[in-house]
C-alpha cells in the first residue's frame, strides 16, 4: 500500500490555500515550499512527499498565493505562512524551500525565529540582501546548491554557511539551478539524512 497523500485547502484570511499532506500527525513538521516555475505537486512528483512521510515525518506541501491551485492573493507570503503555521497549530516546523521559496523560508525564520524549528535552503535566491543579518539564525540549517547554479551562484553557498551557526553545506557536482530535480537521488539522502539527525 502506498503512502496517503491528502489534498487540503485552509482559507487564511479570505486567501484559500492549497497544500499536500502526508505522515503521521505526530511526526516532525516539515512545510516544503517551492521555486517560482513550480509547485506542491513537484513534490509529489519527485517523491519527497512519500519519502519523508514514510520516514515518520509530518509533511506539508504549500502551494503560495498564484501558485499551483491556491488562488492569487495579495496577501504577503510571510504573512501567509505565518498564519499558515498557527491555524495548522504546528510547533516549529522545519521549513524547506527552493530558490524563491528558499528566499521566503529565509526572511521568515529572521522575522519569527520562535515559529521555525530548521531550515533546509536549496539555491535560495535574496542571500546578500539578507547578509548582514544571516548570524541572526540559531536553528539548524541544511544549505542544499548544484555547482552549476546560474540563477543564485553557489558562492551563496558559503555565505550562508559561514554565517549561520549550525549550517551544513552539501553541494551537488554537475547540478543547476533546481538541484533537487537534476539529480533526487542525492537530494533525498542530504535531506533525510539532516533530518533524522536533528529532528527524530
């Protein structure tokens, strides 16, 4: 049998947001965003969904404001998210996002440190508009980069890793932009392995 994916909808202040689900509800959260080209169902696609459900963690796939089938909003996604976390009474979720949806796990975790259990960044995009403030980030991050990124370079990277206390680099050689889709193999094994050892 394999793993139940749920499809949810939650409306958030009159914005109605659609998310997958999957994983016992007493399992670790985990809240994936995704890049600006993708959506909650890539990771149903690639099989993180299942992976990490199977693993015994809690997993959520948003799909952002214009996004996948959550309608157009102008609500801000901090702001979404925020409210996101406290309807779905989630207690410091690990936050996973690619490129776009790394930018918004970032500044998320600056403007509410209390609300975010890790990070797992992966070619995010606004690093060096958030530089100065990077040491500010105390919970455990996964900094995830294909060596041939052309959209946020993997110097990016370091400055993360340098930066942020209790970071972990892992960079995948050959790789681009969505490293995750290049190659899901390494993707998946850095992913359930930081996870397992921080969160189980």
């Amino acid at each position: 049998m394999g793993t139940i994916i749920s499809e949810k909808r939650l409306t958030i202040e009159g914005a109605t947001v659609h998310y997958l689900e999957a994983g016992p509800d007493n399992g670790q959260a985990v809240i994936m965003l995704h890049g600006m080209k993708f959506q909650a169902e890539t990771w149903r696609e690639l099989g993180t969904l299942a992976l990490l459900a199977a693993e015994g963690f809690h997993v959520i796939a948003l799909d952002l404001p214009g996004f996948g089938k959550s309608a157009p909003s102008e609500m801000a996604p901090d702001r979404l998210l925020r409210l996101f976390i406290e309807q779905s009474g989630f207690d410091a979720p690990v936050l996973v996002g690619p490129s776009m949806g790394g930018r918004v796990c970032l500044e998320f975790a600056l403007a509410h440190p209390h609300q975010v259990g890790g990070l797992v960044l992966v070619g995010a995009v606004g690093v060096a508009e958030n530089q100065a403030r990077l040491e500010r980030i105390t919970v455990p991050c996964l900094v995830v980069w294909g060596s041939e990124d052309a959209v946020s370079s993997p110097a990016n990277a370091d400055i993360l890793t340098d930066a942020i206390k209790d970071a972990r680099q892992v960079m995948i050689n050959g790789a681009p932009h969505p490293c995750y889709l290049d190659q899901p193999g390494l993707w998946h094994d850095a992913l359930l392995l930081f996870l397992k050892e921080r969160f189980c």
